[in-house]
C-alpha cells in the first residue's frame, strides 16, 4: 500500500483503527443474539486490561509485531534527471485479539464473533477503511475524538492505499505462552492475525 508523504507516518495505526471499529460495528449488529449487553473494543497492552472478578465483556486489538512483506519488495520508478525514487516498505503486522468476559460463556462467544466478523472480511478495500475511518468518526462530535483518532479520520491514508489482506494464523501452545509471558500478562482466550501488507513511504 503505497502511502503519500502526509499519511506515511499513520499507515500503522490507521490498520489498527480499521480492524478496532470493523469488530466494533459488527459486535453492535450481534448484539440482540449475543445477549451480553455492552461490549468494549480496546487497542491496549494486554497487561493494561482488567481482569478478574471486575472483569467486564471486552475485545482487545493489541498489536505485538512488525515484519517486512518480503515478497512485495519493489523497486520504485526513477524521478525525472535519473534520481531514483525510495520504493514503499511493505509490512505484515501482527495482531493478538483477546476475548474477556464478565460471566460463563462470554469470552467464547466473543471470540467466536471475531473469528466470524474477520473471517468475512479477509481484504480490508479503500471501502472499508473510508468507511471505519471517516464514516464513523462522523458520528462523533470532535470535541469527544482523540487527537490521534481525528487525526487519522483526516488524513489521506484511505486514498493512498490498496487492498490489504488480513490472514488467521495459528500459533502453536508454546508459541502462544511465550507470546503471553513477554506481554506479562494474565491469559485469556486469543487468536492473532497477520495483516498485510501495509505500506509505508520512505520518502521524506
């Protein structure tokens, strides 16, 4: 996803934001069959959520890796006067999605509807994101936004981009207690996602 130089620098946290409100809308549409009441989609460290006998229904988008999209290296086309351009950095970001639940059952349907919402959304398309970020934002007045969220919802990343795949993947049971032991924090019920590729402009 080749970015401009204005939204270079929000192509990360624009796929975080896209893949928090695309399971947030879907949450509300389930919401008369799930019978759970409301549920919280958050994009924190998992050490940051509370857990316990206060533990409230919440899905948690936290995003644990970085890695070059090797396969989509390519080599920019020269500037005008023979100055080679920086080619896009491709990148596959890797996702833990996390169910927590208030009472029996909650977390398992929880993460059943995850694995259901993305599941049906395996390509996020300038669409989709135009619509997780600019759309919903609308409904909010600014003054209830975050800097960093309108931020994004202004900026021209949607424009920029391509179609950019999200991916189930399947970590082993040692895979996926390292993973938690280096997030320091307790185990809930997770599966995590490969998404791919983001672009990033290297240009300055």
């Amino acid at each position: 996803m080749s970015q401009t130089v204005g939204a270079a620098p929000l192509a990360i946290a624009s796929i975080t934001a896209v893949l928090r409100d695309l399971l947030a809308n879907g949450l509300i549409r389930y919401a008369s069959v799930m019978r759970l009441g409301d549920v919280n989609v958050s994009v924190l460290p998992p050490d940051r959520i509370t857990v316990g006998s206060e533990e409230p229904n919440q899905i948690n988008v936290f995003m644990y890796g970085v890695a070059p999209h090797s396969s989509l290296r390519r080599h920019a086309p020269p500037r005008p006067g023979g100055a080679t351009a920086l080619a896009p950095l491709a990148l596959d970001l890797h996702y833990l999605v996390t169910a927590y639940g208030a009472q029996d059952y909650h977390s398992e349907i929880l993460l059943g509807c995850v694995v259901h919402l993305l599941g049906s959304t395996p390509v996020l398309t300038r669409e989709i994101m135009r619509d997780a970020l600019q759309t919903s934002s609308a409904k909010h007045q600014k003054s209830s936004m975050s800097p960093a969220r309108a931020a994004l919802a202004a900026s021209d990343v949607v424009d920029a981009g391509d179609r950019i795949r999200i991916t189930q993947q399947f970590l082993s049971f040692e895979e996926m207690s390292k993973l938690w032991s280096v997030l320091q924090a307790r185990y809930r019920p997770s599966v995590t996602y490969e998404v791919s590729a983001v672009g990033v402009s290297l240009e300055g």
